[in-house]
C-alpha cells in the first residue's frame, strides 16, 4: 500500500506490518538521511475520509525511542516530502500511539491512550491543505498542530498525575 524513497538509493515498498493500520519502514543509515518520500502504490486506497500520519523514528541517549511527527497522506494527498536531517539532532516527543501508562493507574490510561489516539486519527482524517480548502462561511477549520499540541500536553499532564482531569 506505501512505498518510500530516499534520494540515491532503490524505493522501498516492503513496510513491515506491525499492526493492522501500522507499518514501518526501515532506513539504515538513517544518520544520513536528509529527506524522505513516503507515498501511496495505488494499489490500496484509504479508506473514504481517511488518510494516514507519518512518523519519523530513531533511537534517544538512553535506548529509548524518539518519535516526531512529520506529515501525513491521504488519497487526495498520496504522497509527501519530508525533512529529517534536523530531527536526527533535536528531542522528539512520545509516540502518539504509545503507551503513557502510570503504574498505579493502568485501566484509566489505557482509557485515555485509546481516547486520545481515536481523536487523533479522527481528526487528522479530515485534514487538507491550505489549497485544498474551499469557502465554506459555516465550517470551522482548525490546525492539526493544535489538536497535536493539546494531546502532548494532556499526555504531559497524565504522565505528572493520572488524575488531573478529576479536579
């Protein structure tokens, strides 16, 4: 369904399936790597009013993983360019679709990880670019980078107190 090229060397179509709606490429030397392109075959569309988030993946100081957020496609949108030489230096956040659970209170982030993941992709679903977008005076448009920032900061506070909505 996805393919991915990065300048100099062969496309990529062999995605490793790591769940049902997640796949991964894999760059070796990623160190080296300045863009990628990640885009759609074809052969498989979204699903109508979908699309989907790309991610950006590489190893922390300490074993961990950093993850950041660079774009997204969907079947009006099959393909992107994106720059990942400054990420390679700089800290990422959490995988949006990752664990953030507290010890003692599993059950209710497990609750919200799957709250939050569901509006995120819910919401990244309808995404368009600013050319994409036609006047419309009653709809609201809002940037997916709010709807990120808002989610990192609720996972923040969740990681701080797993509580803190209940005040």
């Amino acid at each position: 369904m996805f393919g991915c090229v990065v300048a100099g060397r062969l496309v990529q179509t062999d995605a490793l399936q790591v769940a049902n709606d997640k796949f991964v490429f894999n760059l070796p030397d990623y160190e080296n790597v300045n863009h990628v392109v990640v885009f759609m075959l074809g052969t498989v569309p979204f699903p109508v009013g979908m699309g989907g988030a790309v991610y950006f993946s590489f190893p922390d100081q300490v074993g961990g993983q950093v993850w950041q957020l660079l774009g997204f496609i969907t079947n009006d949108k099959p393909s992107a360019i994106f720059k990942i030489a400054s990420l390679k230096a700089g800290e990422g956040g959490k995988h949006p679709f990752g664990m953030m659970a507290a010890p003692q209170a599993v059950s209710v982030a497990q609750f919200t990880q799957k709250m939050l993941d569901n509006l995120y992709n819910f919401t990244l679903s309808f995404a368009v670019t600013q050319s994409q977008m036609t006047s419309n005076p009653s709809e609201v448009f809002i940037p997916a980078s709010s709807i990120l920032k808002w989610y990192e900061n609720f996972q923040r506070r969740m990681a701080h107190n797993p509580h803190f909505w209940k005040a």
